[in-house]
C-alpha cells in the first residue's frame, strides 16, 4: 500500500525560488510506485495551497498563478487529523511530510514546530535543532564550545545598531576584507564582502535587510570550500568531501543560481587523510547540534590546509546543481533512492 507524503514548498523566504525548484525536482524523482505525493505550496506572501499542475510551472515560479490547480489547504496542527485539511474541511491523511523550504520560516524550526504539534512524521532536524542551526551565530557558539574551529566573528543586533560603533568593533576584532552575513539566512543571501570601512558599513545596510542580527567575520585568504553531506539519524554517517571553487569572488546567491559559473569536485581535491578528518568533523558538529535526517556541513580550508567551520544546513538544496544530492550520490544513492532513504528514516525517527 502506498504511503502519502506531503511536499511542502515555496514560503515566506528569500530563498522562495530555490525551494520552488528544488521541490520540483524531488517531486518528478520521488517513486511514484511508493508514495502518493501531494504538493502543498506555500505562495511568498504566505497563502497555502494544494497544487495539483505540473512541475515545470514551479520551476518557473508560476504555480500560484494556475487558479485551476490551486485548492486552499494547510497542514493541521490537529494530531487527531494527521494530515491535510481542506477548506471544505475534508481532511486528507499524510503519513509523511517532506518540507523542501530552504530558510526563514521553514527551515528555522517554525515548520517543524507545526509539523511536530501535527504529529505527522517529517523529513529532517526537530525544531530545536532546526531554530539552533538556521543562526549562524547561535551555531557558532554551541561548536566553539566543544572545539569545532571557526574563523574570528563579531555579531550586532538591530536594536540600538550604532554603525560607528560597530565598524570600531570590527577593527580591533577582525582583519579586512571581511564578510558581513545576516545570521538567519540561507542560499548566501545577504552576504557581501568588505574590503574597507564604506564596504563594510554598506554590509551592514543589505544584511540588516534580511535578518535582525548580523554576523562579521575575517576573511580566509585564498579559502576553498569544502562541504559534506549528513545522512540518518542515530547513526548518521558522512558522504566523501566536496569542493566548491565559486569562479567569482566569493560563493554568493548569484554565482550559486544565476550566473553558474562555479565548477564542482567529487571528490574534492585534498589528500585521503584531510578527508577523513573534515569527515569526523561533520560527524562531531551534526551530534552537537542535534541533528536528524540529514543536513550539509560547510567548511573553510586555507592556504595551509587549517580547517575552519563556515555554517551547516538543515534542508540544503534539492536542485540539479545541488552539492548534496552530488554527494549522497557518490555514496550509491541515486536520487530516488535517498528521497525514499530520507522518509524512511523520517517514519523511523517517530517510532
């Protein structure tokens, strides 16, 4: 018998688009002799919809716009309904939910809270760890603790933000250039590099646009970043280490979705013993956080091969040119195969 599983999209994020078409793509890969799915869109000013049309009109953003395929629903937060509730009130029941909803309200631990009052059993991190991981502030803190190495950071808070004040932190603290983040954001969304004072004031002004607290950090000189994928639960284990050389002057929302001009290597080009050792790494961080499921682990790794943790993602991206299907795949999933391995280990975690 067929199991039901929700795929949830879209959202009240900046990272809108790349939610859209990764969902697309789990949808058209996910075995459809397993699974009924139901595609349950979120539209960027927060409407819920169960869409029935095609994917390809979510990969061009315009599915919200098919006023035929759209039937208002939401996700209950009724145990009692354990699924989809219409307008009509029908209910419709989900033995799993995949929530492919990359940053703000969705990956921050907002959804899985709803999900876990639901009851439903869901793909990824519980909200704890989701809400922990989405800060890359927060992340920091709890991985410095346990002695995870991170590049040296500052953070300001909206809340009386005084940009003199704050440069003259920056300054005593850190070494140009640096790069301004805001701290719960996704995608690299936000994210600039700033090589002197107008450039770093500026960092303060895009970032503080998308979060309410911003993180500083010194740049890596001549960085390349490496990343791992984190797959189950208990027992999660590590893909081999990616690297990602941006082609631009840093790995920003453009260079990663619009000009494409990174190049990808699986496995990255380091020796087998720096490998295993960013691996264990990844291992250490996914425990100390929390997290379940699954999740990409970001690194830095400098001229000398020092080792630095950059921030870790709770659901990292699903589209063709994504680093984590890339390396699950070279472990022998294919794509198929871990959405499949994914909801397993979802149903498994509720048990």
């Amino acid at each position: 018998m067929k199991k039901t599983v929700a795929l949830l999209f879209g959202g009240v994020s900046s990272e809108y688009a790349v939610s859209c078409v990764s969902a697309a793509c789990v949808a058209d890969n996910i075995n459809k002799e397993v699974y009924d799915v139901r595609l349950l869109g979120i539209t960027q000013d927060g409407k819920w919809y169960l869409y029935t049309g095609d994917t390809d009109s979510m990969r061009n953003h315009i599915w919200d716009t098919k006023a035929d395929c759209l039937i208002p629903a939401v996700i209950s937060p009724s145990s009692t309904h354990h699924g989809i509730l219409l307008e009509d009130g029908t209910v419709i029941y989900v033995d799993a939910v995949f929530p492919v909803l990359h940053g703000k309200n969705g990956e921050d631990g907002t959804m899985q809270g709803l999900l876990a009052l639901s009851g439903i059993p869901y793909v990824g991190c519980n909200t704890y760890s989701s809400a922990v991981c989405m800060d890359k502030v927060t992340t920091k803190i709890l991985c410095e603790k346990v002695g995870i190495p991170v590049v040296p950071y500052v953070f300001f808070r909206k809340n009386g933000f005084c940009p003199e004040d704050a440069v003259k932190e920056c300054e005593e603290n850190l070494s140009y250039p640096m790069f301004v983040k805001p701290a719960n954001a996704g995608s690299s969304v936000g994210i600039t590099k700033a090589n002197n004072r107008e450039e770093l004031v500026k960092g303060f002004e895009i970032a503080f646009q998308n979060d309410y607290k911003v993180l500083v950090e010194t740049g890596v000189k001549n960085a390349r970043e490496i990343e791992v994928a984190m797959l189950g639960n208990k027992n999660a284990c590590a893909s081999v280490c990616g690297e990602i050389a941006p082609g631009a002057d840093f790995y920003d929302y453009e260079t990663k979705y619009v000009a494409d001009t990174a190049s990808y290597y699986v496995p990255a080009r380091i020796s087998d013993v720096l490998s295993e050792n960013i691996r264990a790494c990844a291992e250490k961080i996914y425990r100390t956080l929390d997290c379940a499921g699954l999740s990409r682990v970001d690194f830095f790794l400098d001229e000398k091969d020092v080792l630095y943790f950059n921030e870790i993602n709770t659901i990292p991206g699903f589209t063709p040119i994504s680093m984590y299907p890339g390396l699950m795949g070279k472990c022998g999933y294919s794509y198929s195969a871990l959405i499949e391995k994914l909801i397993e280990n979802a149903c498994e975690e509720k048990l």
